[in-house]
C-alpha cells in the first residue's frame, strides 16, 4: 500500500522571525531580514551582510544539553518542539519507536571548529572544550533533535550542501511510506554566519556586496543566513486517525545528479529533478500554480533555472508564479529549502504567493513571472519546491492541497 504523507505541523527561525508564522508573515510581504552582521565574534568582517537571528526564543532546554549543542542544533531543536506543538504531538514510551526525525544540514558545527581553532592555534591551549567534536559534526542535529523529543524511531541527518533540507524531507517520507514510522520530524538548520565559512564564501566571489536580488538584471550575488526550519510528517492515516489538521500533503520527490562540476550549476540535473518530481506526485505540468525557485541571486544560478523550468513546463512556464524567498531570509544553506518548504505549505494554506523582494530590473534571460516586490493573491493548490546544490545534487519537493 502506497502511503500518502501529509504536514501536520511546522517550525521554524532565521532572520525574519522565530517562530513559523513570523517567518511567513514577513515572507508574505517581501521585508527582507538582510542585513550588516553584527556578531562580535566575526568582528574581522566588518561591512559583511547576512540575515542573523538576533534574539533566540525563550526555551526549556536544560543547561546541560545546551553545552554539547553548537548553534545550529541548538536552532533545529526550537523549531522541531515548534513543529510538534502546533501537531499536538508528543513521544511516550508507546509510540516513540515509531518516531523519527531526519535533518539536513550544509556546513553543521563551524561555531565549534572555529573555537577549537582559536583556542589551540592563537590561544595556545593544550585541548579543546570537551564537546567540540560531537557539537561540530553535521548529523548533532538530528542526535539533539531526537534526544530532546524523545524520538526512538529512525533518526539521521542529510548532508548535500544546500539540498540538505529537501533531501531530508525525501528521505522522511520514504521511512513513512515504507513503514519503518508513523511520524518525522524532517527539515534543516545552519548557521554559517563563522568567520572562516563566510571567508571561504567570500573567496568563490558569489556573495552580493549589497543584498539579495535574485532574477533581478542587477543581481550581484547571494548572501548568508543562519537559520532552521522543520515539519512534523505523518501517513495520512496516522494524522486522520488523531482528527489532526491537515495543512499539506507532500505529493513527489524528484531528485538527480548532474554529475558535472563541484562549483558550476548545469541545465540538465535540474530539468530531471523536477521532471521526476512531477512522475511521482502523478502531475501534469499544467497543474502547478507556484514554484519556491532555488533562486540564489547569482548570474549563472537565475539564468540556468530559468532555462530549466521553461524545458519542463513549456507553456505553461508564463504561468506559473515563481518567486525566491532567499530574496528576504537569504541563503540559509542547509536551513534554506526547510524554509522554502514553509513558504510552498503557507502559500497553499491562504492562496498567497510570496515575493521575490529586492527586484529592480527586468533580466531577458529570466523572463518568466517572478512575483517582484508585491505578494500576489491566486489559487494555489500546487506548490512545488526546487533546490540545486553545489555539487550538482539536486532535490525537488511537490506540496499539494489535501482534498
């Protein structure tokens, strides 16, 4: 039997807000959080941009969990116990076995690394702190997400750059649907705003001097976010079977390779991936009304995008509303598709397409509706999700209305 795998539930924070709805309200009307980065920590790049969170929420996590978790476990915590809530669910000792979590995760624990390398090489200290190693790894996440939700069912993280959250979500729901859980918690968290990440992002000449505008003729490049977002997954069976609220259901998966360049992103893994997407949710082309685009703000990124989506859809390409929301929370790496993810499952639950923000001026070479500046009010009953990493790993999520 082939189970159905809907969303009962979301979390999230980056620089707009830190809780779900924060995020989409903000979202929603194309205020970008981008901005000087402030943390002291990173005083050396002084004049860099990024969106940071600036206040974390208040939370019970005990003291002596919060010092094995760098910050970008600390982030997907909050978020999964956000995710959970609004599900109304939680672990005992007679179902969480069929709880399980995956997270993804780009860059994992360079807060970490970073003070273990202060600390030895400039301080001249003989160790690093007892937890450096289990704080930095990229799979902490998901160890602290189930930890802390009591989670004894599946659990393991997804790493693949800036994909890692849309992998993760696949990932979760084939545990569903080859019965090995009932429930995943799946998404993604970063926190790449580390002197020596945004220094080796800085170096590949990618970063914008001035903000993100993606599709936009004038755009300069991306820019660094920190952030984490989650979703609570259930079999369709399983959340009716509670009388849950229901607020998407995940329709397909497609994902490929382009088996091309580790840096240079190629027209055809994208083209493939949002083919297979469409081949497993068993959709026309003609039957998607919004599309979250990657959408990073770089020249060759926009403009092979554009491309792509025009070879899958055809026509129907005009008519689709596009928009990338890294436009108002920036590129949150292995966060970022996690909260794409909120903005596709939001954009079905009130008919709204959030904005490409920061727009200035028409690119012949992404010609296609890019929802500039303004929200747009439309039927969305289809949302799809794309998601291209360096590397060429790509992840394409298809979000439909629950009928």
């Amino acid at each position: 039997m082939d189970r159905r795998v809907v969303i009962t539930g979301l979390g999230g924070l980056c620089g707009l807000g830190t809780d779900a709805s924060s995020i989409w309200t903000e979202m929603r009307q194309g205020r970008s959080a981008i901005g000087p980065i402030s943390n002291s920590e990173i005083h050396e790049l002084k004049g860099m941009i990024g969106t940071e969170i600036k206040v974390l929420p208040e939370h019970d996590i005990d003291r002596k969990q919060l010092i094995s978790m760098d910050r970008f476990s600390l982030l997907a915590v909050l978020a999964a116990k956000e995710a959970m809530r609004q599900a109304g669910l939680s672990c005992d000792e007679g179902n969480a076995h069929r709880f399980g979590a995956t997270v993804g995760v780009g860059f994992g624990g360079w807060d970490a690394t970073e003070k273990a390398y202060r600390t030895l090489l400039l301080g001249g200290a003989t160790r690093t702190e007892l937890f450096t190693g289990v704080k930095a790894m990229p799979s902490a996440a998901a160890c602290q997400v189930s930890m802390n939700l009591g989670l004894r069912g599946p659990v393991f993280g997804a790493t693949s750059a800036c994909a890692s959250a849309n992998h993760a979500i696949a990932s979760a729901v084939d545990q569903i649907k080859l019965g090995r859980a009932d429930v995943m918690l799946a998404g993604g968290s970063d926190a790449p705003l580390v002197w020596i990440v945004l220094k080796a992002w800085e170096a590949m000449r990618v970063l914008a001097p001035d903000t993100c505008r993606p599709f936009s003729a004038d755009r300069k490049g991306l820019v660094l976010g920190e952030g984490a977002g989650m979703a609570v997954l259930e079999s369709y069976e399983h959340a009716a079977a509670r009388g849950a609220t229901v607020l998407a259901e995940i329709a397909g998966v497609g994902l490929s390779a382009d088996a091309y360049h580790i840096a240079a992103p190629a027209v055809h893994g994208p083209e493939a991936a949002m083919r297979a997407c469409l081949v497993d949710a068993g959709l026309n082309a003609e039957d998607v009304d919004y599309l979250n685009a990657h959408g990073t703000g770089t020249k060759a990124n926009d403009q092979i995008e554009t491309m792509a989506i025009k070879r899958v859809f055809g026509d129907h390409a005009r008519s689709i509303s596009i928009s990338s929301t890294k436009s108002t929370h920036a590129h949150c790496l292995g966060a970022a598709s996690a909260l794409e993810m909120i903005a596709c499952v939001m954009a079905i639950q009130e008919d709204v397409v959030p904005p490409t923000a920061n727009y200035r001026e028409p690119d012949p070479d992404c010609d296609l509706d890019v929802t500039p500046n303004v929200p747009r009010e439309r039927r969305v009953r289809v949302a799809m999700s794309n998601a291209f990493a360096m590397g060429g790993m790509n992840a394409v999520l298809a979000f439909k209305q629950v009928q």
